[in-house]
C-alpha cells in the first residue's frame, strides 16, 4: 500500500511533487472467520493505512485482498464498494462518526436506510434490539452525541456498524482515551459482542494489554513491515522479536503494575527508511550482519514467525 503525501506547497501550487511512499509493504495476513487478529506497534508502523487499504480508502501499489474468498481489490469502483460494505470500521473517536445534531436514534436509522434494510417499524424493532445488545436502554436512541460519556458513544459507534451485519470489523484502537474501569467493560462488550454475532475482528492498536485480552492472533508491525507473528498466547509467553520484547517490557501490566520504561526513540520516517533490518538503529541486539541484510523470516514456534537474525538469542 502506498501512502501518497501531498504536501501543502504542491497543493498550493508551489513547486514540490507528491511524493509516494511505502507505508506497508510485504504484509500478507490471513483473518479467518471469528478470529479476534490484533495488529500492534508504534504510530507510523503502518497498521492504520493496512485498515484504509482493507476499506478502499487507500490505493494499494501491489497485491490482493479478498474477502471470503472474493477477490475486492481489482474490481470496478461500484462493485468493491458493495463488498467492502462487508468490512466496517469503528472509529477511535465515536465522537466524531457521530452527527451532533442527530438524535442517536436517527443516525442508527440512516445507516439501514441506506442500504435499504426493512420499513421503519422493522428498523426500529432491530435498533432497539441492537441497543440492548451493546447494553443500553432504548431510551439512548433520543439522546443527542453530546449527552453521551465516552463509554457510551464507544457502544453507540458498535451499535451503528453492527446493525450493518459486517463480516468483518476493523477497531482502531476502541479503547484509547478511556479510563481503566470503562476500558475494561468496552473489552468485555467486544467479547460478548464477538461471541453473540460471531464477528470477525481487526483489532488495531499500540497497546499490548489490551490486545492480549481480546486476540486470538498478534501481529508486530515496525516500519511498515510484519516482524513478529503468531497465537497471542505465544507471542506474550515467548516473544522473539526484540521490537516486540521491547513493546512487551513498556506495556502496563495487567495486574495493574506501572510499565516499564518505553523504548527510546521514534521510528525513522518512511523517506528514511534505514538497510538491512529496519528496526537496527533502535536494537540493542543488533550487528553488522543486521545492518546489512534484511532478516528472513523463520518459525520460531507452530504458527509462530519472526524476521530478525539473533532471535535465538534474544528469546
Ligand atoms: Fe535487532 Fe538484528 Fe534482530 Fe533487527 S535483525 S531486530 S537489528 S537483532
């Protein structure tokens, strides 16, 4: 996938071009159906253009996706758009996906109206019964945005895909902004949620303890690239990857023990992107042979994968 950056002077008719950059590159991920997959890692790592690649939003320079066996990239305009109405995206600020001036109600409408679901005694009766799914009384649908806690505007923006039957939803970072205790009953929803509708997740986000509570599968992503992947119980248990080791030992603990210090530095812009193995400059494992070669990926375990030169040694 690229991400094509448009810089203000070339907008403003000022001489720079747009330059192309490789946000994600060499990713290939396989979802299977009822599967809670966490995508992990820094901001920049390339997770966030993965999910605007996967909802049509971002071109993709090469490869495919497909979706139930159906193949979405490639196809004309009119006919991608119907499939990816299958992959639904909850934003991390349900604020902003919903209309201040909408009553809660009318903006659950507006989505089944949209794709011509039922009369509006069948919306309403689903729209109720969505509600009470995500654990709110029928009496939101007349509240506006702004008399909503965050908590509730997080089931609101469930409620609203939802209603859309997706096959597949994408979170990007659902829980970011909230407090421990909301945190945690919006973790507990998604598992409930999953389980009632059999959903399928994407689980996108920066902290692995939260990702730890609700994947089956954890991919690390660092600079574009997939380093580490594998069962999320393995993963934690024995992680391979320096970067993931070094994520692991900054996450808050579960137990509610402070974190460990993060991992200094940031990682390098896309137009900077270092040879050999892309997370050397930060690793403190890292050799020449690091500097120079692009790690291959192995097994580090059954289903378990791992690109970097030293991961014996590291795990
Ligand atoms: Fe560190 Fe080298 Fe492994 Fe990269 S390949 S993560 S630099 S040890």
């Amino acid at each position: 996938a690229e991400a094509l950056t448009t810089d203000l002077g070339r907008r403003a008719g000022f001489l720079r071009p747009a330059v192309s950059l490789r946000a994600v590159d060499g990713v290939t991920l396989s979802i299977a159906e009822g599967e809670a997959f966490g995508v992990v890692g820094e901001s920049g790592c390339g997770k966030t253009t993965l999910a605007r690649t996967l909802l049509g939003l971002q071109r993709e320079a090469a490869g495919e996706i497909t979706l139930a066996g159906r193949r979405v990239s490639g196809l004309a305009p009119a006919e991608a758009r119907r499939l990816r109405a299958d992959i639904q995206y909850v934003h991390q600020d349900p604020g902003a996906a919903l209309d201040p001036w909408w009553r809660v109600g009318a903006t659950l409408d507006e989505g089944l109206r949209i794709h011509g679901v039922g009369d509006a005694a069948e919306r309403a009766a689903r729209i109720a019964e969505m509600l009470a799914a995500v654990g709110l009384d029928a009496d939101f649908g007349q509240r506006y945005p702004h008399e909503l806690s965050g908590g509730q505007q997080r089931r609101i923006g469930l409620a609203r895909i939802l209603l859309l039957r997706p096959k597949l939803v994408i979170l990007d970072e659902p829980t970011a902004g909230l407090d421990l205790s909301v945190q945690a009953s919006v973790l507990r929803l998604l598992a409930e949620l999953r389980a009632r509708f059999g959903l399928t997740y994407l689980f996108i986000s920066h902290d692995l303890t939260v990702v730890r509570r609700v994947c089956d599968r954890v991919a690390v992503m660092y600079l574009g690239q997939v380093v580490e992947e594998g069962p999320a119980e393995a993963l934690f248990a024995r992680p391979a990857h320096p970067y993931t080791r070094a994520l692991l030992a900054a996450a808050p603990h579960l137990d509610g023990r402070a974190a460990g210090p993060s991992l200094p530095g940031e990682p390098p812009s896309l137009r900077r992107i270092p040879a050999g193995c892309r997370f050397h400059p930060r690793c403190t494992r890292a050799s020449a042979l690091c500097a120079a070669q692009t790690p291959p990926t192995e097994a580090a375990g059954p289903a378990h994968h791992v690109a970097c030169h030293h991961w014996r040694e590291a795990a």
